[in-house]
C-alpha cells in the first residue's frame, strides 16, 4: 500500500520549489539577456537564446549548493549556450 504521507511531502514542497525558480529566473534573467546581446547585438535572438539558457538553468540550478558556485555555474551555462549556438550557424 502507497503512503499518503510521502504523497503529501513532495506535494508541499512544490511552492517553495517554484518560489526559489521565480528568484533563480528573476536573478539572472538580465545578465543571460545582457551577455547574449553583447555578443549578438541582436534583441529577438538575444531574448529566444536567453529563454533556452534560462530553462537550463532552472532544471538543473538545484545541483549548486552554494552561491558563488552558483554564479560561476551559470555563467559556464550561458557561455557554453552561446558556443553551441555559433557552431550551429
């Protein structure tokens, strides 16, 4: 039989989750968008290349366990998106 408890833990700790990805996104919204668009001079591509980035980011930002990890971390990811993007083109 299923414990309804274990059902109701990860449950409750779903706003707080989506509490931490609003402040991740709100964050370093800016900085991707501003990188991107220093390297592109392009807005529409700097916005389309910054949202993919920002995914990323967000999936998988509970790896870094501590803040300046976490800056360098998503530097590394943003660069390494934009890298991916020239050799595509």
């Amino acid at each position: 039989m299923a414990n309804p408890d274990k059902g109701a833990k990860a449950l409750s700790g779903e706003p707080e989750k989506e509490k931490l990805d609003k402040e991740i996104y709100k964050k370093y919204e800016k900085l991707v968008l501003n990188y991107f668009y220093s390297k592109t001079s392009d807005a529409q591509l700097s916005k389309d290349l910054s949202a993919e980035t920002m995914s990323k980011i967000i999936i998988n930002y509970h790896k870094k366990l501590n803040q300046k990890t976490l800056d360098n971390w998503v530097f590394t990811v943003t660069q390494n998106h934009f890298y991916d993007y020239i050799r595509k083109i």
